[in-house]
C-alpha cells in the first residue's frame, strides 16, 4: 500500500537534494539509507513502543499538538494498516531515494544546460529530461517494491504477535504461509501457497515491465 507513496516522494526528493545541497549528499544519502540496513525486529521494536496506546510518543504527541484521545494503533483493525504503512514507508523511502540519487548522477548536464538556453524552466527539465531518464531506475525501484510488498513478513509478524492483528487486519501472504506451516501444521498447504506466491510475483513483475517498456520495443 506504500510502495506508491514512496515513488511519489523518493523521485523529487532525490531531485532536490541533487539540485539544492549536492554537496550534502553523500551525508544525506547514508542518512536515508540507515532505515533501510537497521534491523527489521528492531525497527518493529521501536514502532511498537512508539505506537503504543498508554505511554507511545505517537499518542503523547498527538493529544498534547490536538487534543485526540489515545489511539489504539495496533489494537484495532481500522489503524493496524495505517500504522503497519507509515513503518515500511518510513523504512524504504530512504532506499528509493538512494536508488534515485545515483541515477541522476548519470544524466549528461549538457541535456540541462540546453534546455536552459532554450527557456525550459526547472518544472519542465523535472518532466521531459529527469523523468524519462529515471525510467529503468523507476521500473527496478517499483520492481522491489511489488515483490517486497508481496513477501512482506517481519513488521507484521512482530506488532501482531504474529497472529494477523484484530480481524486479521495484518495478515499479509507470507504472514499467513508462516502460520499454515508452523502454527496449522499444514506444510503441504503452505508449500502449495508459496509456489502461487511465486507465481504470481512472476507475474506482477511481468506487468511492471510490460507497463515501463519504451514504446517502439519488442
């Protein structure tokens, strides 16, 4: 559900930091990508305890700046999604901006400057020059995230205790293999349902191409 998101945000961001503080970037980049390289049951450690509906920051912060009564994140189903969402969004946005950084790095600055001498403004260069050439870094970013959304396991392993959450609200695929296997003892089922997952990876990954291929190919 974040993987969008984190495309929407990464690009022009990665835009910014290569325009405003290019001198910063090495630092910006290690800092994004932190998240990323931290462990996951650390990571769904600490968002437990910051969602937490008696003591967490996030209610603390949100009653003191708003007034809202203590929101149960992880206990009810309607904010076990949203909750679950900003930690992945919060972990890869880094990544993908990373990944955003170093394209540009390989885009000719001739292609700029032209397009200065001609009156491109800074929006139009964003749409025409950036853009197109961010395609194949585009479609290897939203590439691992479908097949990273699709094996998503460990964030809502751990802030449901493993069990999917109220009303299964958490239940991902592979959250639901690891209990077919361990919990139902049905390692058949769960083997079954590991080769669909394959599948149908494969499959979203065949669209994903298919939807960012270059007009004019094979």
């Amino acid at each position: 559900a974040s993987g969008l998101p984190q495309h929407l945000v990464a690009i022009p961001l990665a835009v910014f930091i290569q325009r405003a503080v290019p001198r910063l970037r090495d630092v910006a980049s290690g800092l994004y990508f932190l998240p990323y390289i931290t462990s996951t049951v650390a990571i769904a450690i600490m968002f437990s305890s910051l969602f937490s509906k008696d003591s967490g920051l996030v209610n603390l912060a949100l009653g003191q700046t708003f007034g809202i009564a203590p929101v149960d994140w992880l206990g009810k189903a309607e904010y076990i999604k949203p909750a679950i969402s900003l930690i992945i969004f919060w972990r890869f946005v880094g990544f993908n901006t990373v990944l955003y950084l170093a394209a540009l790095q390989t885009i000719p600055k001739d292609l700029y400057e032209a397009a200065t001498m001609d009156g491109a403004s800074r929006l139009q260069q964003f749409f025409f020059i950036t853009l197109p050439s961010l395609k194949p870094m585009m479609f290897f970013g939203v590439t691992l995230s479908v097949i990273g959304g699709l094996q998503l396991f460990e964030e809502p392993f751990i802030l449901t205790g493993g069990k999917g959450g109220a009303d299964q609200s958490a239940m991902t695929s592979a959250v639901y293999l690891y209990r077919m296997a361990f919990d139902f003892n049905d390692f058949g089922g769960a083997s079954a349902m590991s080769w669909l997952l394959f599948g149908v990876v494969a499959v979203l990954t065949w669209l994903t191409n298919r939807a960012f291929r270059q007009k004019g190919a094979a």
